[in-house]
C-alpha cells in the first residue's frame, strides 16, 4: 500500500484514451496497476498498440498492457476512425512502443491484478465495456476487491453516434447492460459532463506550452478538433475519457445525483441509449451515480498539473 488509489484502466484509445492513461500516470494520488484494451474506436490489434506506444512515451512500460475482445458480445464491431483516424491516434508521430503486450488476455490480468491487490481496486472503463462484462461474467467472486467502476459513457440527454446514444454503449450495448446490472457502485461519466470538458484553441494553446508530452496532447487535439469540427460543428472536442479519471483524483469536480439506468438493447433507433431514470419515475432503485456537472477550471487545472509531471 503506497496511499495512492489503485486503478485498472480500460481503453479503446482513441486521443481522449489516450490523455486519460497520461493523466492517470501523471496524478500522485493515482496508481495505475494494468490497462486492458478493447476493441471500439479502431479495432482491437491497433488500440493495443496505440496504448504501448503511449506508455512507451511516458517512460512507463513497467505498467502492464493486455488485449481483451476484439468484438462486443452479440454485435458486428462498429469503429469511429472519422472521429479518430485510420490509427486511432492520427496526429502527431509516436515512436514505436518499446514493449510488447503481456501474455495474458484482460480478463486474466484483471483478475491477477484484482485478486493480488491488498485494497480494492477502482475499475476505469472509457471504451465499450465488452472486456469488463466479461470479466464479471468470469470472476464474480473477484467483485468484491473492485472498490467501484467509474465509467466513461452514456448519456442523460441525446447521444452522439446515434441521436439517442454515445459511442462506448453504442458499440456494445449487452456488456453495457451486464455492468449496470452487476451491483457494483458505478459512476458514469456521460456526454452531459464530458461534453462540459471541451478543449477550444486557448486550451491547446496552454497544452502546448507544457513541455514535450503537452505539445502532444495538443497535437491530438487539433488533429481531433478538426474531425469534431466536420462531424459535430464544433472546434472544442471533449476530452470524454481523462473526466472518468479526474473525477477519482478529485471527486469533488464531479457532481452527480443517484439514479436507474438500463441500456436499450432491442430499440431499431434508441440501441444503446443509456434510459436514465432522472426523475425516478420507475421507482427502481439507483443502480449509478450519473455525471450531471463538471467543474471545467478545476478538470483542466488537474490535467495541465498531471501533464507538468510527466
Ligand atoms: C467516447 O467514444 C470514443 O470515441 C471516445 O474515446 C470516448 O470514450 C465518447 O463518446
Ligand atoms: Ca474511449
């Protein structure tokens, strides 16, 4: 035990992945004990490279990364190389990783990671959560050394991949429902708060003049705004995936309320809507805590420290 929080990440990255694995290495209070990747923004073998390459970057090739599904549960694969590039991280050049993944397949190092870990470990998934659905399928004596899942995904309001729903649920809406579902205390981080976390040209222009790993980062984002711009109209792309992390390394940036969601999996135009029961009116109990404010100043000042740090 170091004091720090122990997380597993698990990444489709994907440019806002890939700031939230920089974020999370660069945080003190944060220790990140494995990332899984998962097939969503580009398929499985490139997010797995993507994610070496980032730890390469940051000189922490000591964290161990393993490749998990490469398909959700039932559905054909959808991917979002119009958001992201052809490789998922298109932008700025990155040298080649300097590892290789670990052996093992994700649920296997969730579990070894889980089960060896002396506190409960926080589970960080910002990618369609095919792997942990699988894991909880695999391990459900494990769940109780997982301290909570804090999740990127889902929307109160309107989607983005859909009118009705956003990306990471989308892609797999079952493995979406499995985890709601499992009665571990989940926070979801939606489109309603990381749409709150936009990085407009004076953010970039603060990134860039935080050394080496910012002026990636802002390189990213312009590559990513630009793609937002054509697609979304708008220049400030959200960095969805580092406000999952944030929110552990300072909960208070994140307000939330309690509330039921289910996951549309039948719907022909709401497939993967997250159906938040905001006013209760179900009388189910709250399965999560849903996003509904983010402190904008206080996200970006962690991430700019983080970045300092790298
Ligand atoms: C989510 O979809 C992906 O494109 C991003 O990485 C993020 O996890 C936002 O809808
Ligand atoms: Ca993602």
């Amino acid at each position: 035990m170091n004091g720090k929080t122990p997380i597993i990440i698990d990444v489709d990255p994907g440019h806002d992945d890939a700031v939230a694995i920089m974020l999370a290495c660069g945080s003190p209070s944060l220790d990140p004990l494995a990332i899984t990747t998962v097939a969503g923004n580009v398929p499985l073998e490139k997010t797995t490279k993507n994610a070496l390459k980032i730890l390469s970057l940051i000189g922490r090739a000591d964290i161990p990364v393993a490749a998990g599904a490469s398909a959700p549960l039932e559905r054909v694969l959808h991917t979002a190389e119009d958001i992201h590039g052809e490789s998922g991280l298109d932008g700025p050049e990155i040298p080649d990783a300097t590892f290789a993944a670990d052996e093992r397949s994700a649920t296997k190092l969730l579990a070894d990671t889980i089960e060896s870990s002396p506190e409960p470990v926080a589970l960080v998934p910002v990618g369609p959560l095919t792997n942990i659905a699988i894991f909880l399928r695999e391990r459900p004596d494990l769940k109780e050394n997982i301290s909570r899942i804090v999740l990127m995904g889902g929307s109160i309001g309107l989607g983005n991949t859909t009118p009705a729903a956003e990306f990471n649920i989308y892609v797999d809406p079952e493995a979406a429902s499995e985890v709601f579902a499992s009665k571990l205390p989940i926070t979801m981080c939606g489109l309603d708060v990381t749409h709150k976390a936009g990085a407009g040209p004076d953010r970039r222009e603060k990134l860039r003049s935080i050394g080496e790993i910012g002026g990636i980062v802002a390189e990213f984002l312009e590559y990513f705004a630009g793609t937002y711009k054509e697609i979304h109209g708008f220049d400030a792309p959200p960095l969805h995936d580092p406000v999952a992390v944030a929110s552990i390394i300072e909960p208070s940036i994140l307000k939330t309320r309690p509330m039921h969601v289910a996951v549309e999996c039948e719907g022909e135009l709401t497939r993967g809507e997250t159906v938040c029961d905001l006013r209760r009116v179900t009388k189910k109990k709250p399965n999560a805590e849903v996003g509904v404010g983010l402190d904008r100043e206080c996200f970006f000042e962690i991430l700019y420290g983080a970045l300092e740090r790298l």
